[in-house]
C-alpha cells in the first residue's frame, strides 16, 4: 500500500488565535510570553478546531505547551460556565516516565496561574484536575482518581493500556475529547505498536473520537508518522517546524593521526580534548552508545582527573536504579553537576536544565540521532546548541564527519515502524477480551484501523486467537487457555479468573534485560566480582569466548545461576566485543551518504587531483577543520593506493589468506542491512561447503572466515525474491532468534514473568523458552510467537526490505561487485576483521563433525604409538 | 570365566548378556521443576517413549529379547516430593518399559536408587517394582555412582556399572565445537568400569574435557564416586545413534 500524503498545516494568523481565547488565558499567556511560536501558530487553531495534528518541531519551540494551550483553554471556559463534567477529558501519553518537570511547567503551572488571575479578578472557576497514572502510582491514588476523576490525565503506554481493561476506569473514558501521544518519534518500536492498537480501543471505548495530536521531535517521514498517530481513514494535519536553535557542530580528534599514535596516547590524548571541552563550558552533557561506555568514560575521568571531576560527575543511562537516575536529573537542572556522561537515556525530552555543551563520543549512528541530542544543548529557542563529535578510530572519524553535515544540512534519517507484531497483538487482543465479549469481525476490524495492523491478514489474526484459545497445544489439559472463541457465534472472551491480574502483572513489550555479576572462578582473586554484563551478551558468548571488561580481558567459562564465572590472565584475542549487544546500527540513510562521499572521494583520486585539492574539497564537503581533513585523506590515500576505494556504486569484495580464509565485504549499508545480506551468503555458501562459516558483522561492511567459501556459486544463487526463504532458513538455529522467541514469548504472555504474585527470573524465562521453542518447533513451523520472532529478527534487527533493494541494485547492475586479493586485510577492513566474529554459522552434519574428529583423533593416537615404538 | 557378563553400547545404554538392559538418569519431571505449567506443552516422557522404542525396534531387528531392565537411578528429578504430573510419567514410564520385557519372571524390572529419587518407592510400591541401592548380576554391580557401598568392592565383583555423572564431551577443531554424550570405559581399583551417560533427553551432560568443566568438577570432588584424576584415565566412547557404530576416543586425558 503506498503511504498517503497528509496535508500541511498553514501558519494562522495571530489575532484569530487570540480571537478565540478565553480573556483568562490570553492575560495569563501574554504576561508569560511576547507572540505566540512557529509551533504554535501551526497548532493551536487546529486544535481548537478540533483537527488531527501532527507537529514535529526541534526542542524548544513549545511543542508541549502548543498541544495544552487549546485545550487549557476550553477546559477553562467550561469551568467559568460551571460546566465541567466528572470526566476525562484530555489523555496525554508520553513514553517517558519522568516529565514530571515538563509537565509542571507546561500544565501544572500554567493551571495554578490562570486560577490565580481568576482569583484576583473574582471569576470564580470549577477546579480543573490533573491525574497522573504511571506504573509508580498507589492503589490509593488510583482509588482516589476513580471517585474524583482527572479532567487531563497524564500517563504512559503502559499505564494506558491497563487502564483500558480496568472496569472503572473505563467508565472514565465514556467521552475523551483529546488524546496527546508527546514524543513520538521515539515510538518506532513495539511500544509504539502497542499504543496504536491501545488507541483504536480508546475510540472504540469513548462516544466522542477523541483529537490526536502527535508531538515528535524532527522526524522522517512525516506522512507515515502521522498516519501511525491517525490509523486508517482518518484525515490529519502536518505541521513543520523547521526553525529551530541554530547549531555550532563540529568534529575534533583527540590526536593528529589516528592510525598511528598508540594506543595509550589516543586515549589519554581524547580524554584530555574531553577535558579541555568540558572545563571550558558551564555544564556538559557526554553521548557514548552503550551503557558500558558511559561507566568506563566517568571513571577515565575521575582517574585522569581527580581533583577536577569528584562530586561533579555521574553516570545517567537505563541501567541505573530510578532513583539514580532522577537524583542526576535534579543535579542537573540544580547546576550541581559539571558533567553528565549518558548512553541513550538522556536523548528525550526529560528536562534537565541548562546544558551549554554536548559531546558525542563515538558516531550516533544517525543525522535524527545526532540532532537530538546536540539539541539538548541550549534548551531555549534562540541559544545556538554546541554539539561536537570526539572520534574514536578512522571509521568512526569518517561517518562523524558525514554525520555532522547532515545535521548541520537537516538531513534527516527515516525511523522504521514495526508492522504486524503477532505478539503484542496477543497482548493487546486478550486485553480486549479482558474487557468485554468481541465479536470476531468487530474485534478485526478495529484492529485493521491501526497504521501498524493495516495490511494484517485474516490468516494471522486467526492463528493468534487459536494461540490464545488454546487450540495450538499437545495436550489440552496442560495448556492455558487464556481467551474462549466460540466458532458458532464468532464471540471471544476471556478465560479464567486469574485473566485481569495476568495481564495487568505481565503486560508491557519492552523485554527484560537482566545484568550477570561476572565472577573470577580460580587463581588470585578468585571469587571476587569484576563487574557486570547484560545478559544479551550472556547469550552470545560460548565457554571459551574471550572479552574486554574493564579494559582487561577475560575467558569465559559457566554460568551457575545469575553469575557468569571467567579465567583472568588471559593473552588471547577477543573473540567477542562485549559491546555488541547494544550496538545501536548505523541508519540505512546515513551510511547511503556516507558511501556517496566515498564514491566522490574516488572520483577526486582517480582525477589525480593532489593532496590539497582533495583536502581542500573534504572541508568543503563536510564542514570540518583541516586537521580532521587531513586525517580522512589520509585514510582514503591508504585505502585507494593498497586496494581500492568501496563506494556507494561499487561493493569492494576483497579476499586474503590469514590463519583463516577470510572474504571481506565492504558493503557499507548499515548493520541492519549487512547483518541479513551476510547471513544469506553465508547460508548458501555453508550449503554447498558443509563447513561451519564464521561471520563477523559491522556497519561498514561484513566478513567470512573459513576452511571452504565458495562465493561465486553463493552470489550466482542469491536474489531479490528469494531472499527472504533463504533467511528464514538461515536464522533457522541461531541464538538470535531464540532470544527474540523469548522475547516475544513473554510479550505474548506464553511465559508469564509475574503469576500469582511471583516473579519469574530471567534466568527461568529463558529455560522456559528453551523448551517451549524445541516444543512449537515439534507442533508448527507458523506458530504465531515463533512467526513473529522470525519476524522481528529479519524486519526490526535485520531489515529485509532494504537488503531487497540493495540486491535489486546489483542485479540492475546499479552497483556493482568488484572482487580483489590482498595479502593483509586493506585499511578499510582492519577495524571489520580486528573486531572479531559475531556469530558461527552452524552447518556441518554433528555426526560427520564426530567421524571427521574421531579420524584425526586416530592419527594423533597411531602416530604416538609409532613414536613409542 | 563362564561368570563373566557380556557388555555392550547400546545407544544411551548397555546391552548385558544380550538379554538385560540397564540405562540411568532419565530425570522424569526436569521439564515441570524448570519451566511454567501455563501453556507449556510436556514432551519428556513421549520423546522419551520415542527413545525407549527406538531401542527396541533395534533389538528385535537382532532378534535379542530383553529379560530385565534396569534403570541405574534418577528415574524422577524432583528432589523434594513426587509431584502430580512425576506422579503420572513415572507411572506411565515403568508400565510402558514393562511391555518391553519378555517372559513373566520375577523382578523383570529394577531400579537402582539414585540421589534424586527420594520418595520413589511410594510409587514402586504400588507397581511392585524393586527399588534397591546396588544390584549385582554375575560379576557385575549396578550402582547409580553418587555412592560407593562395601558389597560393590567385593572381590568377586569385577565390573562397575555406574550413571549419574551425565559425561559428555566436548570436540572443538578451530572453526567448530560440540557437544556429545558418551560412554566411559576402563578400569579403575581394579576393576573393570562403565559411567553411562544420562538417558534423559533434556540435555546432553557435563563437558569432561573442556577447562570450564574441569575446575568445576574439582571443586566437587565428592559429587562422583571417581575422583577427577581417575576420571581421566578412562577411555571416552561415543554411540552414533545413527548407523550404530562405537567411536573410541582414547583416554579422556588425551583429549
């Protein structure tokens, strides 16, 4: 189906906005402000005029007061004629927990200060109330609310989505006017296809259809999130508001040349750049990418300087206890901190006060991503926010650099949204049942009015209810029904007394992750606690895998309970980088731009141009300082005069011979492209060798190792339209699709993380999926959870679609393949090949593997014995 | 010599005589302790039906009809009690084997106490099975192995027959690793012994030749009734379900 064009809203005039607002709050409004914001004069009207809004607007430029505005202002023309009903009548829903702050600003207090204007001038007003319902509120607060129900209640998707089912509380949404979905853009994910449905059940619930207005930082495209905030069939507004702060970005690299400085002197070397940034500005905010490494840079910090950084700095990532986290929040917003230094967990909207500077230490992945976060910098519109990049490695200087023009040239990366998630669609569908008795059609129907469910065949729908009805298991008796579907009057409903205290404990699609204590288990110091891992990791690794933790390197041996015990002492490489399981993937948009500065790169080099003039351009191209020109010269001089430069037109495959063969791809289209293209070669090629293939993943490209790798025959076989059977084959066995099976599991509520008031550990959750996966296997290959986690592996891990389009380049001969040997791996593969293998492709028959072993064995064994003799 | 028994490997199990099938450690109930009752389909006990078919059909292929069948301990893996589903497999487990068994002798099948099976006998009772800590047959002592009792070092005794340590093993060749049970073979205090791996299909067992496995036994010394050290001097067997054949690996210490 091809994506509907929403019309844009046009900016309206400033007396008509006044026009319509009560004396009340026009004086509150103009005692606080001069004019009205470019967001403002897109929204306020529309939503007085009660129309479907989606505004997208970068920080600052009063998205939140925009959206309430309206609002405030008929609530309080209600309470002047005593005409509030007991009533919800504004939902605001926002994935963040802690808005509290924005809330206050931009609701609470506007509130308190009409009331107080109205008191001065003796209009007396109906007290107009404002509940918040998160996963923190009391019993008591919730009692509280039923009897003296909230005129705007605040919540989470979560919350929202319990409230749907809880019996009173419904009672409450008879007639919601306004629904608020704030932050937006960061809801391409299952939360967000969660609150979709959550929506249609709302509308579904209220007699009036309540406004959706969408309130996203800048966002692309704009025509498909409006069409998620809207469903289907139902008209809305775009508003763009481009101006916003201006931006001073630039990249720095710690030292004059990446590549040859050692080790230690880069580091100290970009620790000292971080230093001299952050003491020259008032408070900082430092980016990394994973959690890891916002640990290891606050205590380089504290190290390298102790008398500068003690009290000043913390740590602020979604690890860390809540209260951790608010603790940092008011430190910030209290001045009290120098320097905070977060993963991803400060991107959104949370308030934190005034940050004149902001760091991003490695690439973030994405121009949307970049500008999101250099916009916390200087909070008010017309500040100029600071960002600048501190590049790690060569790689990363680069894709910094090619970042850093798109953001300064507003390029946006577009965000995926997840469609037809049979898990949460179990969720939100018992929920339904919770609720009431469904007619099967009516329950498809409302369904389908979801962007996320639109194109949901009636073949998937089916196989959930036959899931949820029980009808998929072995044995009946042992299988938990959790919904009834009576196939004569086409009626679902819930089963069980249990069913409302079920879903409300488990309900929620963002998985678990839990931490492992990583436990010396011999030697000096045995028994002792080294740190932490997550437990994505945990999955990844095998005995004998080493890793970096804490900058020393460990092997991997058991794991016994929530405790993962290692050998230190270790001299061997990593076979395992234990960042990878939350890397976040460069953006397919992004690296398409990064590769097109490669191929112009070429260009310059193939014309001969001389140093200068190709430096020159680089400045020119990318907005940078000459040093950093220089070192990105340099690096593509490396690689143009040794091999040959990869670009966007050209995928450079290159060959050598190490302690393995390896074949390297530089195919520079982001980790979620090249994590499927590489599994689907490797697959075929596995099949033809009978050799196990070693895969080593990254954005700009992927390699294989092994003792047979028979490419040609592989590439000859591959195309657009079979990709997709072969991956599924090809993900058939992995780790990675059994640990999205358990998510998917438990969102699906297969496993239960919480029954009867006990919780289930992670530990248990995945021995329960172990098993169940082994049993679905056993009864259907479309198992609905199996089919979805199948799903999310090759759609919202990998991405399939645009892997298509990459091969229809190559069939087109749009790009083209272009294969070389080399005897060392060329200086665009070295970071891809140092960085170590990120899965094994399993292939070879275990009995043949036993007679091959058990021949070689033989060997050993005769020739001793020779030797004996 | 005429009192010497006859042994071979027989998937997962040894053959003695060509009429006595004895395996070990099947862990009847380890799907319930570890996983949710709530939609979670069981399939130990009709997998391990499949198992218990397999070999049959094997058998009768060469022709051999089995007398007796004994089960080497851990038939049931809750420690604590029976529980209601332990209850019904291990019911139905045992009265399936027993259509297995040719003949209508006493004592046609028999089971060795191990560790985990308190509380067994409330349902051996009821089937009128003989559940005993050791059992000798000719020259051969059955004994689950978490504990050695004096009978078993009789001199008359020449051949151990022991489970519960699940012995795996672990083959790596740079590109690839596995995983295999196997068999251990060779002799120790003078005697001739065999550690079975474990029956159950729940998982394979403990890696005897991988570092990781290694350490952890030493510090459970006292888990098996072979130290760590004799352990090694055993020969490893693996049992290829597949076309029937034995590999022998050479002394475990070797590997």
């Amino acid at each position: 189906m091809k994506q509907i064009i929403y019309p844009r809203a046009k900016l309206r005039k400033f007396a008509e906005i006044v026009g319509v607002l009560d004396p009340l709050v026009e004086e509150w409004f103009f005692s606080k402000f001069s004019d009205f914001s470019e967001s403002q004069l897109y929204g306020v009207m529309n939503v007085h005029e009660r129309k479907n809004i989606l505004i997208s607007a970068p920080t600052g430029n009063g998205k939140t007061l925009t959206s309430f505005l309206a609002i405030l202002n008929y609530l309080i023309r209600l309470a002047r004629k005593k005409e509030l009903e007991e009533k919800i009548y504004c939902i605001y829903a926002s994935p963040l927990k802690a808005l509290n702050n924005d809330i206050y600003v931009n609701l609470l207090r506007p509130l308190e200060e009409i009331e107080h204007i109205a008191k001065i001038k003796g209009i007396e007003l109906q007290k107009i109330r404002v509940g918040l319902r998160t996963g923190d509120t009391t019993a008591y607060e919730k009692q509280k609310m039923l009897k003296k129900p909230p005129h705007i209640l605040i919540t989470t998707p979560e919350s929202l989505a319990i409230t749907l089912t809880a019996k009173k509380f419904i009672e409450l949404f008879y007639c919601v006017e306004f629904v608020i979905i704030d932050e937006i853009h960061s809801l391409g994910n299952k939360r967000g296809v969660y609150l979709s449905i959550s929506l249609e059940r709302l509308e579904d619930i209220s007699k009036m259809t309540p406004v959706r207005i969408g309130l996203s930082a800048t966002v692309a495209p704009l025509d498909e999130v409006a069409n998620f905030l809207v469903g289907m069939g139902r008209e809305c507004l775009i508003a763009e508001v481009k101006a916003g702060k201006k931006a001073d970005i630039k990249v720095l690299t710690g030292v004059e040349d990446l590549i040859e400085t050692d080790k230690y002197d880069l580091h100290s070397s970009m620790y000292g750049l971080i230093d001299d940034l952050v003491q020259s500005h008032k408070t900082t905010v430092i980016f990394t990418n994973t959690r890891a490494a916002t640990e290891r840079v606050v205590s380089h910090l504290k190290d390298m300087f102790p008398e500068k950084y003690l009290e000043n700095i913390d740590a602020h990532h979604s690890a860390l206890s809540k209260e951790h986290r608010f603790n940092v929040e008011d430190r910030l917003r209290n001045g009290e901190l120098k320097v905070v230094v977060t993963s991803t967990s400060l991107e959104l909207g949370i308030d934190i006060g005034y940050i004149d500077l902001v760091i991003l230490l490695g690439s973030p992945k994405g121009s949307a991503r970049a500008l999101q976060r250099i916009g916390r910098a200087g909070h008010k519109l017309h500040d100029i926010s600071i960002g600048r990049f501190v590049v790690v490695d060569r790689d990363d200087l680069v894709e910094c650099a090619v970042l850093a023009k798109e953001a300064i040239e507003k390029k946006i990366d577009r965000i995926h949204i997840p469609k037809n998630c049979l898990d949460v669609l179990s969720q939100q569908i018992y929920g339904m049942a919770i609720q009431r008795v469904w007619d099967k059609k009516e329950m498809f129907e409302l369904l389908k009015k979801s962007y996320c469910y639109r194109n949901l065949s009636k073949e998937d729908f089916m196989s959930v209810i036959s899931y949820l009805a029980g009808e998929y298991a072995l044995e009946h008796r042992h299988v938990y029904a959790k919904i009834w579907y009576d196939k004569e009057t086409n009626e679902i409903g819930k089963r069980g007394k249990l069913a409302r205290v079920i879903y409300m404990t488990n309900i929620g699609t963002i998985p678990e992750e839990s931490f492992v204590s990583v436990v010396l288990a011999g030697g000096a110091g045995k028994g002792s606690n080294i740190g932490m891992i997550d437990e994505g990791f945990l999955e990844k690794i095998k005995p004998g895998d080493v890793f970096v933790l804490g900058g020393k390197k460990y092997q991997f041996m058991y794991t016994k309970g929530m405790k993962a015990y290692v050998r230190g002492g270790i001299t061997r490489n990593p076979t395992i980088p234990s960042w990878f399981s939350e890397m976040l993937p460069l953006s397919f948009d992004s690296a398409l731009d990064i590769g097109r500065f490669r191929k112009l790169m070429d260009e310059k080099f193939r014309l001969d141009l001389g140093k200068e003039k190709i430096i020159e351009f680089i400045r020119e191209h990318c907005y940078c300082e000459k040093n950093v020109a220089l070192a990105i010269y340099r690096y593509f001089y490396e690689q143009y005069h040794f091999a040959q430069i990869p670009h966007s037109k050209k995928i450079v495959i290159e060959t050598y011979r190490g302690e393995k063969n390896y074949i390297i791809f530089h195919s520079l289209y982001g980790r979620r492209v090249n994590d499927a293209l590489s599994r689907a070669i490797a697959y075929l090629m596995g099949q033809k060798a009978g050799r196990d293939i070693e895969i080593g993943i990254s954005d700009n490209g992927f390699y294989f190792a092994g003792e047979r790798l028979p490419i040609d025959e592989a590439l000859t076989l591959l195309n657009p339209k079979n990709l997709r059977q072969i991956l599924d084959e090809a993900i058939e066995k992995t780790e990675v699709l059994k640990r999205r099976f358990r998510h998917c599991a438990a969102r699906s509520l297969m496993i239960l993380r919480n029954y009867k008031g006990r919780r289930k550990s992670v530990g248990k959750q995945q021995m329960s999926s172990f098993f169940l996966l082994s049993a679905i296997n056993k009864i259907s290959k479309d198992f609905p959870i199996l089919k979805e986690a199948r799903r999310e592996v090759l759609e919202d891990l990998m991405d399939i679609e645009k892997t298509k389009l990459v091969l229809e380049w190559i069939n087109q001969g749009d790009v083209v393949l272009e294969k070389i040997n080399t005897k060392l791996p060329s200086p665009f593969a070295l970071n891809l090949v140092l960085q170590g293998y990120s899965d094994l492709l399993k292939i070879e028959d275990k009995i043949e593997f036993l007679k091959r072993i058990h021949k070689e064995v033989m060997k050993d064994i005769v020739k001793k014995k020779e030797k004996e003799k | 010599m005429k009192n010497r028994a006859k042994i071979e490997v027989c998937e997962d199990s040894l053959l003695i005589d060509k009429k006595i099938l004895v395996f070990g450690d099947v862990h009847l109930g380890l799907e319930e302790s570890i996983s949710s009752r709530h939609g979670f389909p069981r399939l130990h006990l009709k997998e391990l039906s499949e198992k218990v078919n397999r070999i049959f059909t094997a058998l009768k292929k060469r022709k051999i009809k089995i007398t007796k069948i004994i089960i080497l301990g851990d038939l049931k893996h809750d420690f604590g009690s029976v529980t209601i589903s332990e209850w019904g497999d291990v019911r139905k487990f045992l009265q399936k084997l027993i259509t297995f068994i040719d003949g209508d002798q006493e004592d046609k099948l028999i089971i060795v106490k191990g560790n985990h099976d308190n509380y067994l006998n409330t349902i051996t009772r009821k089937e009128n099975i003989k559940l005993v800590q050791n059992y000798v047959y000719k020259d051969v002592c059955f004994l689950h192995g978490h504990e050695m009792y004096q009978e078993c070092l009789n001199k008359d005794i020449k051949c151990l027959i022991l489970s519960h340590l699940h012995p795996a093993i672990i083959f790596d060749d740079g590109y690839k690793s596995e995983k295999f049970k196997c068999f251990l073979k060779g002799k120790w205090n003078k005697k001739m012994v065999y550690v079975m791996p474990g029956f159950s299909l729940m998982s394979i067992g403990f890696s005897l030749n991988e570092v990781i496995d290694k350490d952890y036994k030493n510090k459970n010394d006292d888990f098996f009734i072979i130290n760590n050290k004799d352990l090694q001097k055993l020969e490893v067997i693996v049992y290829n379900n597949k076309d029937g054949e034995e590999y022998n690996f050479g002394k475990l210490k070797n590997l």
